[in-house]
C-alpha cells in the first residue's frame, strides 16, 4: 500500500534465509521506485504509531500509520530511503526484545549521500522468530491478489495503476 501511495511503478520483494554464524534468520526485502520518505516523513510517520501523511489524501490507502508496526516484531528493521529533499537511512534494533522488557524500541537516524534516484528499501531481520511457512511463493501470491491494492477489481474498469511486483520467495 505505501509503495502504490509514494507512486512507485513497480516493488521488489525479496524473502530469504541467511545463515549467519550458525543462526539461520529469516529476512525480507521490500524496494520500490516511487517517491521516497522525507526526513520529517521517517522520523515522525513510518516509526511512529498512528501518524500519517496520508490521513487527509482519500487517494492514499495507507491512512492509519500502523502498517509498518508490524515489523517491529523482529530483531532488526533497516530502513534506506531516497527522496526529492534528500536520502536518509535509520536502522531499529531488537524492537522486540526491547517491547518484551518493557522498554520502547528506538532507531538510529542519519542522512547519507543522495543516489540521484528516489525509492524506498526496507530490511526486516528475523520477523516473527523466522517463522517461514507464510512466505512459500504460492502463499504469498494469494496474500498479494486477496489481500493488497495489488489485487485489487480497479483494474477491471481501467482505473487500476500500472505496477509491476518482482517477487522471490521460499
């Protein structure tokens, strides 16, 4: 939904497992070609729980600003974004660990060079306890088509935005 909000044309998603010192961590990429976050979007909207910018635009879907909270259900979430005023980079640390003690997640922040182009790309690490069965590419194709903008009947009256989804699964 944000991707098809920021006007992207197309969304990687890439789900994999990485075995890194003998832990094997289930991770999944999300990169889209559309308008990017600024500063004051990434810092005050994606982290934050209920707020948005697209709660006064009736064009946008994501206008609750809990779509991304999800993510904190993992152990690392690294977010790189580029945008018209600038490219930013912030990273969330064991958000899980840190809700389960009772203490508030937080992120680290920082603007990095800027690639010329804009688009969003986002890393979550070890979401769900890497609980992976979900991510079989025939089940997350069905949740795609049943359950996102993406599969939505717009396109049977011509009203549906052109948008390309690169997929690769489990």
């Amino acid at each position: 939904s944000n991707a098809y909000d920021a006007k992207a044309s197309q969304i990687k998603i890439n789900i994999f497992v990485s075995d890194e010192d003998g832990d094997s961590k289930l991770i999944i990429e999300f990169e889209d070609n559309g308008t990017g976050m600024s500063q004051e979007a990434l810092v005050n909207n994606f982290w934050d729980l209920g707020n948005s910018l697209s709660k006064t635009d009736k064009t946008k879907i994501g206008e609750k600003g809990h779509g991304t909270k999800i993510f904190l259900r993992s152990k690392e979430i690294k977010v790189i974004t580029h945008h018209e005023t600038g490219s930013y980079e912030s990273v969330c640390s064991n958000p899980f660990k840190l809700l389960n003690s009772g203490a508030m997640h937080s992120r680290q922040f920082r603007k990095i060079d800027s690639s010329g182009i804009t688009g969003t790309y986002i890393r979550v690490e070890d979401y769900n306890r890497s609980e992976r069965w979900k991510y079989l590419h025939d089940i997350v194709v069905d949740y795609i088509n049943w359950f996102t903008k993406h599969g939505s009947f717009e396109s049977q009256f011509g009203k549906a935005q052109n948008f390309i989804v690169l997929l690769k699964c489990l």
